[in-house]
C-alpha cells in the first residue's frame, strides 16, 4: 500500500463536485462517475457557495484503488497507480475564505 500525507496549510485540497457527478447542479451527498479514462471516483459532495469532494474513493481496472481525503492522507494500492490518479484527476487548491 501507498500513503501520501497532506501538511495543514489553510488551503483547501479537494476534487472537484464533476469528478463524482457529471451535472451535479445543486446535488450534494454521496454520487459516483466513471471517466473514460476507466476510473470511477465516488464521493460525498459538499456545498458553501461552492461544490468539493474531500473524502473520495476511486477504482481503475489497471491501477487499483486510491482513497482517502487530500487535506490529510490518501492512500493508493501502489505509487503507479497514485500517480495516474492524481495527473488526470488532481485536486484543486483553493481557500475557504472564498466562500
């Protein structure tokens, strides 16, 4: 198993609310989406002005799973597998005083 842990920085380290939903529109609680990249990330979106996911969960034939949240520790099946996550689904960094 893999392990990334986030430092507390005042930031925010989330996905976006389109990689578990397409249209989430003013969707909010748990929804799933798979990508054509093959990756079906599931997760519980939040709202304040703003659409994120923090915790999530995300599934590839190939790569495995990667799960946890981006604000504290993610955890992969392997380092390959984090990695391919993270360059076609990064987090977002934004402040939360913005909302």
């Amino acid at each position: 198993m893999y392990e990334v842990r986030f430092a507390d920085d005042s930031m925010a380290h989330t996905l976006d609310a389109e990689e578990v939903c397409e249209n989430h529109g003013s969707l909010t609680g748990f929804s799933s989406r798979t990508h054509a990249d093959g990756w079906t990330i599931s997760g519980d979106i939040k709202e304040d002005w703003y659409y994120w996911v923090n915790t999530f969960e995300a599934h590839h034939p190939v790569f495995g799973r990667v799960w946890g949240d981006f604000e504290d520790v993610v955890f992969a099946d392997s380092q390959q597998g984090y990695e391919a996550f993270c360059a076609s689904h990064p987090p977002r960094t934004w402040d939360y005083q913005d909302i």
